[in-house]
C-alpha cells in the first residue's frame, strides 16, 4: 500500500513539473514572439521617420524655391510699376505737348474791386501760390489763375487768342492764382492794377495748350 501511494506521488510530482515546464516554455515563447513583434514596429516607426525627414527636406528645398520666386516676382512688379510710371509721364509729356484745348478767357487785377483788400493790407496782391501782383503789368508778370483740377498750379501754358484784336495777349503764362468762380476751362487772365482794363478786356475764347 505504501509502495502504491510512493508511486502516486511520483507521478503527481512529474506531472507538476511538467506543468511547470511547459509553462516556462510557454512564457518564453510568448516573449519571444513579443519582443519580435516590438522589433517589427520599431522598423517601421524608423522607416516612418526616415519618411519624414526626407519629406520635410523636400518641403524645405521647395519653400526655399517659392522665397527665390518670390523675390524674383517682387523686383518685376517693381520694374512694372517703374515702366508704368515712365509710360504715364511720358504720355502726360505727349499730352502736354500735342493737346490743345478751348478755353473761356476773363481778367482780373489787383484793385479793391476785385481783390477786396486795399494796398497796405496784409495779403494784398497776393497769389494763391504766395506771388505778389503788386506793381506788375500783364507783361512783368504773366501770371493766370486757373482751376487747378484742369491745370495744376505752376504749370506754364501757351495762349492764343481768336479774336484777332486780342492777339497782343497771346503768349506764354504762368499758373500761379486760383478763384472761386475759376471752374473748368475758364482761365482769368492777370492785367494789372487797372479795373477799366478788365472791363474793357471782357470775356474772350483762346486756345491753350499745357506746355
């Protein structure tokens, strides 16, 4: 009776340990074939890596080409807008040169009449662009006021007269005046001191060019 129960016993214990061992061999596999797993990823997240590096060293090559043209494209907007510039002076320089255009012709003086201030007063004879009238003739000073929408203020023009009895006025003229009731192409015309002058010079139509 004991031997039988010895016998059990051994083969309980072999049993056990044979438990044992396939159980060991069991959690070996396991990691062995996690660690492989592990590895595999580890590759890949590599492989990834590797693909992102590469693709930020194109995107980086290509923004460095997009600043070059950029910059490229900046300095021909540049040169466009200076050619613009050169081709509008240029027409305006055609324009002065070529066009002519009809205008409405009055004159003024400097008498209390007309300018409101009397000689001694301050701003007397003054232009708008600060030239003083003050004992000029319509020779010393050739000055003209006009709308400076049409002509602008410094600008020199060429008068001629229709009127072939006006035509001692005809000539050269500086834009240097303006007036209220100086609109459009209507230019007054500066005769000097005298009120009967201007009266007398009445309301004439020349053709003016902008020189």
């Amino acid at each position: 009776m004991f031997e039988a129960s010895k016998d059990f016993t051994k083969k309980i214990t072999s049993i056990m340990l044979a438990i044992t061992v396939a159980s060991g061999l069991s959690v070996t596999a396991t990691n062995y074939f996690n660690a492989k797993e592990i590895e595999q990823k580890n590759l890949e997240i590599e492989a990834l890596k590797q693909e992102i590096e590469k693709t930020s060293l194109e995107v980086n090559e290509r923004n460095k080409e997009n600043d070059i043209k950029a910059r490229e494209l900046e300095v021909l907007n540049q040169d466009n807008n200076k050619l613009k510039e050169e081709l509008k002076r240029a027409r305006e320089e055609i324009s002065r040169g070529s066009r002519t255009m009809d205008f409405t012709i009055t004159a003024y003086n400097v008498s209390p009449e007309q300018c409101g201030k009397y000689e001694g007063e301050e701003g007397y004879g003054l232009t708008a662009t600060g030239f003083d009238l003050s004992g000029h003739t319509v020779w010393s000073a050739r000055v003209i006021a006009v709308d400076p929408n049409v002509i602008p203020l410094g600008s020199k023009v060429q008068i001629s007269f229709n009127d072939p009895y006006m035509k001692k006025y005809d000539g050269i003229y500086t834009a240097m005046d303006t007036g209220s009731s100086i609109k459009g192409n209507k230019i007054d015309l500066f005769l000097g001191d005298s009120q009967n002058e201007s009266i007398k010079f009445g309301v004439q139509q020349a053709k003016v060019r902008l020189l």
